[in-house]
C-alpha cells in the first residue's frame, strides 16, 4: 500500500522536531495524516447579532463599509481594521498580522467573517474570512492536537498531503459495497472530512468515513474468526455421551429448552477439531453454572481435565460445594485453589492438578499463577468473565495445550458489543428462564419512607424468607464503608433480633469468616445478611427471596440487575427494594427503569446508552473498542450493517482471493495488527 509506506518527512517543512511532533499524534505516514480526521467542526452558520455571544466564536456577514487600514505597531507586528454593516450596525473587524486579508474587503461588496465576538465594544476580533475561495471552507475542521503541533501546521500539512498524493488514494471498500450503500470513495472521503465546503459535504463524508472504518474493524473481527475456522489445531474432545446423559436425567430438574441448545451447541464444538472460543451470555438465575458443569463432566470423559475460574473467593467456594455434589457421586475428584488457602494446602493441590490427580478444578485467579500446572487442561469455564482482565483469560488458556474455552457472563451484552469487543467469539444465548419463576417485584422507596422497608422486611421474616441488605461503597475509605455497614447491621439487630438472626458480611474480612457467614446464610442460620458488595456476583442462595439496596443510585443499572438477580433464583415470590434519593433526571429515570423491568437485556442497553451518549470516555468505559470517527452506540445502524458486510464478504471469499477484494486483502494485511488491538 502505496501511502502506508511513504513517511511523513517527505512533506516539505517537516524536519526532525516536527516530525517528532507529528508522530506524537500516531500519524507515522502519509496514510496516516491523510486518515488522521478532525474530531468536530466550529459552528459556522451565519448568526445574527442578537444571537451573538460575548467571546464566543461567530461568523457575521455584512457589507463591507469602509477601505481597510493595516497599522504598524511594535515590532513586526501589524493591525488590519476594516469596518463592516451588519444588520444597520456598523461594526468594527480587526485582523492581527494578517495585512494580506486587505484585498479580501472592497467597499460595497459582501463578505463573511468569522471571528470572536467582543459583547462591549461591539467589534469582532477577525480569524477568518469566508470568500468563494475554494481552499477556504465555510466550515472549520477541528483536530485533536496536542502542545507541541499547532492546528494550523497540521491543516497545512494536511492540506499539502492531499494536493500532493489524493491521486493515490485507493478505494478500500469493494465497489459493490460502496454502490449498495451510496459510500463516496476513499479519496472524497478524505477531501469531504477535511475541507467540506457545507455541512452536507461533510454529512456524506462523514457517514462513508463511518462505514468505512466500521468495516475494517469488522473485516479484521472476521479474518480472526477464519484463521480459527482453518486452524484445525483445537482439541477433539472424545467425550461419553451415554455418560453425559445419564448426568442429566439424575438431574433434580429438566433442562430448560435454552440450557439444552447450548449444551449441544458447546459439545458438539468440543468433540470437532475447530477450538471453540464461545461466549455464554444468559440473565442471571438463567441456570449457567448447570451448563458448565455438563461440559467439564464431558471433557473429563474424553479424559481432560477442566477448570473453572471464578472473581472471588465467596464464587469460587458456592461453586466448589455444588459442583463437589454433582460430580464426586460419579467418582470424579473435585478440587479448589484460592488464593487464602495456607502454602501447605496450595502445594498439595496443585500436585495433585499437575499429577492429573483432580479432574475438575475450581478457583480464583489463583488458578493461573506460575506454580500452577495443569496435566492436560482440556476445557476451561470463566465465570462472570468480564470481571476478568483479557490477560488474566489468556493466561489460564495457556495452562493447557489449546484448551477450549467457554466464557460466561450475566451481565448481558448488547449486540453492539457483541460485535465490536466480543466479535471474535462464537455467542450462545440462554434467554429464557427455569420454570415456575416468578418476576421480581422491584420497589423504589425515597430514603426518609425507610420505615416502610422496616415493615416489609418484618412480614417477609414472619413468612420464613430470607433477606440480603446491600450497603455500597460509599467512600474512598474502607473504615467509613465499614461503618456503613455496621449502622445498618445494628438497626436491624435493634429491630429483629434475637428472634432472627443478623449477619454481617464485608471486603475486609478474613475469607474463612466469610466463607461462615455464606455457609450459615445458605443453611438458613442466618436470615438477614447485611452486606457489602461482596455478595455482588454468582451467589446463589434460591431461598433468599428479598433484596433492599441502600444508596441505589450509587450502582451502575448493570450492576443493580446483578445484585436484583441474587433473588428470585426459586420458585417463590421475590422481591427488590431500593433504596435512593435520585439528585437528577437520569437518576431518577433509572429507578423507575428497574422498577418496570427485569429484562437485563434491556437494562444492559440503557445503560449503555445513559453512560455513552456519544461521548468518548462514557464508551471507554463501557468496554467498547476505541473508534475514531464512528460511535458504536449512536451509530448502531451503520455498525450494524457493516457487520453484516463484513461477515457476507468472508463467507462469499473466506480467504479473500477475488480480484474486486484486492485493495482490502492488501489493506488488511497492513494494518492487521493494528485492527487486531481491539480486546
Ligand atoms: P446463573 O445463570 O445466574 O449463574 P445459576 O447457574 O446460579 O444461575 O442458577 C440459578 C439457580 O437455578 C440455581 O439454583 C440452579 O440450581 C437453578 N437451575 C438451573 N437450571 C435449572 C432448571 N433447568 N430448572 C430449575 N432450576 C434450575
Ligand atoms: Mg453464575
């Protein structure tokens, strides 16, 4: 690729210091500075003075009253002062050293100008001048620069870039692409980003530019998910079926039609030779601990060992006990490592992981330090996997030979980051949940009626239910958290005990207390736990049935659904109340959302969308990748539809070989790595 390989210092006037500047953008070749787009444009429609603002930037246009007069003053330094009507107003313009701009103003005729405006003085400090010239748009691009390069110096050798190479630039899109969907050329692309001369120029340029950096994006997704199609390198795990089906029907309950699709859809990639990488989204209490635990028990009969891995101690240990109930009856050996566990304990796990001693094996992130080593990992479940850092999976994927991995979530992903961040993993879906359930009956209260919590709670332990109060982190210092907590533990002693029982549960407790306090809330010893966040994930206690959340609107939507979803896991009738005294629209919005729904789906949405409402930071934060020009979340539509493109493309020409998909092969095989930095 021709302007991929020309650098930068080709251009005349960039020396050693401004090509260190420019290279501080990222902008390494011409490529680059040409692709290297304006973050936004000033606003440069005509205003009239009565709208104009006192220093802020207008553009007025009038009848230039008077002959222009530059003055000299100091030192190289001179003053051009032009006066011109707008509206019946005379006003005063003045250019600093800019004394050419004379000939742009000739009484009598119209001009625009674009400038500050000075509220007092009524005069306008001149930046500059709209004429018909075509180098001068009537729209101003705007860069992201930072202190060492001017906006000036880069629009000027963006300017020389484009007059110098334009004829170079190729079109990556294949033409049929490009007329489906009326996309401009590469070429107009760039010309239309960087000097638009209306906003419908830059509209169009835009919406292309969108497209088309969507697409690479997902092309790049797509020869990821080929290479792992051709790559016939992943295990066969060989598994029993007659074995796998008589685990299911001991089981105390049916699968659910959701459960039973996935599983087959999880075993039949195991038994193949492509390596699965799948993600397994399903709604809290969807059931997705049973579905894991039936692929472990497969690839232990293909004679593998499996691990999984959970975010905390508490997980890790619930998980440890059910699965321990499910499988040791079938003589498997179940084993868990954690990270409180003495030096001595850990040594004899894990030489009994390396013997090939443990079948399945449950733990934190415990599980991938170096002194772990596994026999022959074969399958390898992630719990709540965002929780999990990209390499803290990859590090537990490299303990086996290739194993293949199921990642889990509750927390629901929308498709648009099921396409961007997930989109090299296959997806499966439980979307539906175990029978006879009952949807949670959500509340909010204003913190002063907290007397009516009081009331509820009382009735629901007079019926025998069980009850989490979750406390949030409310300060950068644990010991206030803490105090938090201890309050409200003491109010509900104060009100209930001892004729219920009260138990507290917090981060800095020492893991053995914890794991007491879970095993007595789970034996129902315990009938309120009083909690901070700890109990956030995974925890499934089925005869739990009431949540109350203080200070509910200092948790995310996700998050809210995730600990709403700690209840309502039996078949009784469950219930949620928050706590909160919203301070703002959105706030309060977000309350009356999960009092309405219990659909994550759709809470997992709006969330997305009250955090990343365009802005940049709100997307970070949301886990989706960083583009440039597009938003992933306002521009769904147009992501979407490359998406499609993207994947049809591959499927028509997996290894891209046509002739019409020359340029993108090209393309993609430079800047690969590049796209490849999406995770
Ligand atoms: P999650 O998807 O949130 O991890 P779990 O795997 O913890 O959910 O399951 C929630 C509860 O539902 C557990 O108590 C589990 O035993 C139960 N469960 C799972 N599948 C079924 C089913 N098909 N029918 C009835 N109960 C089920
Ligand atoms: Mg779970």
């Amino acid at each position: 690729m021709k302007l991929q390989e020309i650098p930068v210092s080709v251009l005349p006037g960039v020396g050693p210091k401004r090509l260190t500047a420019i290279e501080s953008l990222g902008i390494k070749s011409i490529y680059d500075l040409l692709f290297y787009f304006p973050f936004r444009y000033e606003d440069m429609e005509v205003k009239s003075l009565e709208d104009a603002v006192d220093q802020e930037k207008i553009l007025l246009k009038g009848i230039v009253a008077s002959d222009p007069v530059v003055a000299h003053f100091g030192y190289k330094k001179n003053r051009l002062n032009v006066r011109i009507l707008v509206e019946n107003e005379s006003i005063m313009v003045t250019f600093f050293n800019q004394p050419w701009l004379k000939d742009k103003f000739e009484t009598g005729n119209e001009v625009a100008v674009y400038g500050k405006w000075d509220q007092n003085r009524r005069a306008l400090t001149g930046m500059k001048v709209i004429g018909d010239s075509h180098s001068e748009g009537a729209i101003d691009s705007v860069y992201s620069v930072n202190k060492s390069i001017h906006q000036k110096t880069l629009v000027n050798l963006i300017k020389q870039a484009f007059d110098t190479y334009h004829q170079d630039i190729v079109s990556v899109i294949p033409i049929e692409i490009r007329t489906k969907y009326q996309l401009l050329e590469d070429e107009q692309i760039v010309k239309g980003m960087h000097f638009p001369k209306d906003e419908q120029e830059s509209e169009v340029a835009r919406r292309s530019a969108k497209f088309r950096e969507f697409f690479l994006f997902e092309c790049g997704i797509q020869s990821v998910k080929a290479k792992d199609r051709q790559d016939n390198d992943g295990l066969v795990e060989d598994y029993n079926r007659e074995f796998v089906q008589e685990f299911l029907n001991d089981l105390p309950f049916d699968l659910t039609n959701a459960q039973t699709k996935v599983v087959d859809e999880i075993l039949s990639d195991m038994s193949s030779k492509h390596h699965m990488n799948r993600l397994l989204q399903g709604d809290v209490g969807s059931g997705k601990t049973i579905v894991a635990v039936i692929a472990m028990l497969a690839s232990v009969t293909a004679g593998f060992q499996a691990a999984i891995m959970a975010p905390t101690e508490i997980l890790a240990q619930q998980h440890f006990e059910k699965i321990s109930n499910l499988l040791t009856p079938l003589k498997l050996r179940v084993g868990i490592l954690t990270g409180s566990q003495t030096k001595k304990e850990h040594d004899t796990i894990a030489q009994n992981i390396a013997d090939g001693k443990i079948n399945v094996i449950v733990g934190t992130h415990a599980l991938i330090q170096d002194s772990v080593n596994f026999k022959n990992l074969g399958f390898i479940v992630i719990d709540e996997q965002h929780r999990f850092g990209v390499n803290q999976r990859k590090a537990l994927r490299e303990k086996g030979p290739n194993p293949d991995v199921l990642a889990m979530t509750a927390t629901p992903i929308p498709r648009t980051l099921a396409i961007t961040t997930y989109g090299d993993m296959d997806v499966s879906r439980i979307d539906e949940l175990p029978s006879g359930r009952k949807p949670i009956q959500t509340y909010w209260i204003r913190s002063q009626k907290v007397e009516q919590m009081y009331r509820f709670v009382k009735k629901q332990l007079e019926d025998h239910a069980q009850v989490y109060v979750v406390t949030p982190l409310i300060s950068e210092s644990e010991k206030i958290d803490l105090k938090n907590a201890e309050l409200i533990f003491d109010k509900f002693n104060e009100l209930f005990a001892p004729k219920y029982k009260i138990g507290l549960l917090h981060g800095q407790m020492p893991n053995d207390e914890k794991e007491s306090v879970m095993d007595d809330f789970s034996a129902q010893k315990i009938d309120v736990l009083v909690s901070t966040t700890v109990i956030e994930v995974g925890v499934d206690v089925p005869n739990a049935t009431v949540m109350v959340i203080y200070d509910a609107n200092r948790f995310g939507l996700s998050q809210l659904h995730q600990l709403r979803g700690r209840v309502g896991r039996g078949d009784k009738q469950s219930y949620c109340i928050l706590i909160a005294d919203p301070k703002n629209e959105i706030a309060l919005e977000r309350m009356k959302i999960l009092t309405t729904t219990t659909d994550g789906f759709v809470l997992a949405e709006e969330d997305l969308k009250m955090r990343g409402s365009g802005d940049l930071l709100g997307s970070k934060q949301s886990g989706l990748p960083d583009f440039k020009v597009g938003n992933p979340i306002v521009d769904f539509n147009i992501l979407e539809t490359a998406q499609q493109e993207a994947e049809q493309l591959f499927k028509d020409d997996d290894a891209i070989e046509k002739p019409e998909n020359k340029v993108l092969k090209l393309f993609l095989s430079v800047e690969f790595e590049q796209l490849n930095n999406f995770d």
